[in-house]
C-alpha cells in the first residue's frame, strides 16, 4: 500500500508524532518512551535542552526535579549516547553496545590500555560514583585527536566504557556527570535480543515518534533519522522521493488539533533539517556557534510552531539573577495574524512563569 499525502497531512504525522498537537502525555517516563530519545545538550540560555523538551510536550506540570529523580533515584530512565531514553528501552541499545567502539582506531586504543581499562572499573566498583576528574590519568597509550578530547584519556576511557555497557552514567550536577560501573546503574533483568530483532523494534519505535521519516538520510552518531523498509511506503505531493510512515498515522492526521508551541533547537522535530525544509519549509540554523554580527535570529533561538507550521523563532534569554525573561526578538517567517500573535504572546508568558521569571521586552 501506498500512501498519497498533502504536505499538511505530512507535518500533522509529524507533530502528532512528536506529542505536539492540543492533547497533551501524561508524564515524564510516557514522554520519553513515546519520544524515543530526549536530547541531553546542557546549554541553558532559556533552559537545558532536556528540560525545553519535555516542558513543550508537558506544560506546567513538568519540573526539573522530577526528571532527576527518575534517572537517579528511580532508574525509570537512563542517559546513553547524548540522549534519555525510557529504561524498558534498554535491551534495544544493549546489542549496540556490544559493536562498540565502532572506529579502530578507538578499538586499537582500548586495547593498548587494557591495564587501564581494568584498573577503572576496578576503581568504579570499590568507589563509584565517580567524576572524571577523580580517575587519575595512567593510560599506556594517550588518546589523540585535533579536538579538545587529546590527550585527555581518563574522560575518553570512561565514555568508551559507558557506550560498552561496561559503566554508566550514573548522575549528573553542576559538576558534570559521575560514573559508575553499568551493574548499580541498569537493571538485571534485561531480555536478551539479536542485533535484528533489536535493530528492528528500535527503527519501528523510532518512525512511531517521528511519524513520517526516510529509507535512508544522513548517518547520525547514536540514533538515526531513517527507518530502512519499517512501516508503509508514501508520497508527499509536492516532495521528492519515497518516505515511511507509521500504519495508522495517515487516518489519524484527519482528526488533528494543533496549539503553539516554543522548541529547543535540539528538538527532534526540527532536528533534521532536510525533512524541516521539505515538509513545513521552514528554515532554521542554532547560530550559538556564529559570531553575533552574523546571527540572523539569535544565539539560542527557539523555533515557534503554531499548529501544524513554524511560523517564526523566538530570540530570548533566562536571566535569572534579574528575575527575567529578557525577549529580544520574536522574528516572524510571515506576519502574525492577530490569534497567533496572542497565541505565541501566551506561550512565552507561559515559559516564563515555568522558569519562575518575568517578561522584558517587545512583545510577539
């Protein structure tokens, strides 16, 4: 079967997948699940991106607090690849983690310093949690690279370890996070799944929370974009090429009723850019890394979607030792209409109560 979908079913797939139509989850764990991933990037120019994340799908009854607790308390959720994911999602990531270190070159370095290895998860187990900055440095071989990772062989060993499955993540504060090794952290009872059944149950939970994806996009460090040959074959009018939607997503577009809302720039709905031009045609660029004479909307600038389309980026910052939201632009792709001027007018307000912190600025 073939699906033939307007572009407006498309994103309605597309959002409803990703939790942002009017009806909104239940909790924090049911988010995460049904997300698949929550990305983990602490840059907290308006807030952490995890915490953007599940407030935008949440609403007012999502805290901070809630979420540490249920990754270092209650180990309902865990942190692996940059990302949190739902424990029970767990037995789909332990195959991968036996694949790695994928590139030799890590694989040769590990083995060179197998007295080192041994030696810290020695040390995790007789003292864990542990920082990096507690493992003192005795690798045989140093870690080489141009990036800020050379020569910094405790930190390097303790991500390879935790991307093994041999530690884990165990916390984090405003000191980074604390390892220890994977047995304290992750559950024991965890079933026993082949790379393919593993690889198939991740790509089918993964094109569920995207609703519409690729057969093939882009390769992506720890979680993919596409799906491979999972759900039913569509055409988007208007788009060229083949996509895979989740059965039963099409008939549930029909019924869709879109709100506003504000997304963090590492959202999974505008994550992948190709598919964010080609559906709602909205161009976006996270410019934190620019110099600030060439920002055209902002350091951290929020993606605004109204409904089933962005209609803008909103540029503003948490300043928290004033008290304030300090709004420095809210740029609009077309002008506002009047309903959603007031709505993105709410949903700033809205933001702003939740981080505890009053409006400055023009308004929407």
């Amino acid at each position: 079967m073939v699906h033939r979908l307007t572009r407006e079913q498309a994103r309605r797939i597309a959002v409803r997948g990703q939790l942002l139509a009017a009806e909104r989850p239940a909790g924090i764990v049911e988010t995460i699940d049904a997300l698949t991933i929550v990305n983990i990037e602490p840059t907290a120019a308006v807030a952490p991106s995890a915490d953007l994340i599940l407030w935008s799908r949440l609403g007012w009854p999502y805290q901070p607090a809630d979420l540490v607790r249920l990754v270092e308390k209650d180990r309902a959720v865990f942190e692996w690849g940059g990302f949190y994911r739902a424990t029970t999602d767990l037995a789909l990531l332990i195959p991968e983690m036996r694949r790695r270190p994928e590139s030799v070159q890590a694989r040769e370095w590990l083995a060179a310093n197998d007295v080192f290895r041994r030696e810290v998860l020695a040390r995790l187990r007789a003292e864990g949690p542990l920082r990096a900055a507690d493992i003192p440095d005795a690798a045989q071989v140093s870690w080489r690279s141009s990036g800020w990772t050379n020569n910094r062989n405790s930190i390097q060993l303790l991500e390879m370890l935790v991307l093994c499955g041999d530690a884990a993540v165990s916390s984090r504060d405003a000191g980074g996070r604390l390892f220890d090794i994977a047995e304290r952290v992750y559950p024991s009872d965890v079933p026993q799944l082949s790379d393919e059944e593993a690889g198939r149950e991740r790509a089918e939970r993964r094109l569920a929370s995207l609703g519409i994806a690729r057969v093939k996009s882009v390769a992506q460090p720890f979680e993919p974009i596409d799906v491979g040959e999972i759900g039913e074959e569509a055409i988007v009018d208007g788009v060229d090429g083949v996509w895979r939607v989740d059965p039963g997503a099409p008939a549930a577009a029909d019924g869709f009723v879109g709100r506003t809302a504000l997304l963090s720039p590492f959202d999974r709905l505008v994550f992948d850019r190709r598919r964010l031009e080609e559906l709602f045609g909205y161009e976006y660029l996270l410019e934190m890394y620019k110099p600030a004479a060439k920002r055209r909307w902002g350091y951290f600038a929020l993606p605004i979607l109204h409904g089933d389309r962005f209609v803008g980026k909103l540029d503003a910052k948490a300043d928290r030792k004033a008290g304030l939201l300090r709004v420095h632009a809210v740029h609009e792709d077309e002008p506002f209409t009047d309903e959603v001027r007031e709505s993105v007018d709410a949903e700033i307000q809205d933001l702003a109560r939740w981080l505890g912190l009053e409006v400055a600025g023009p308004a929407a």
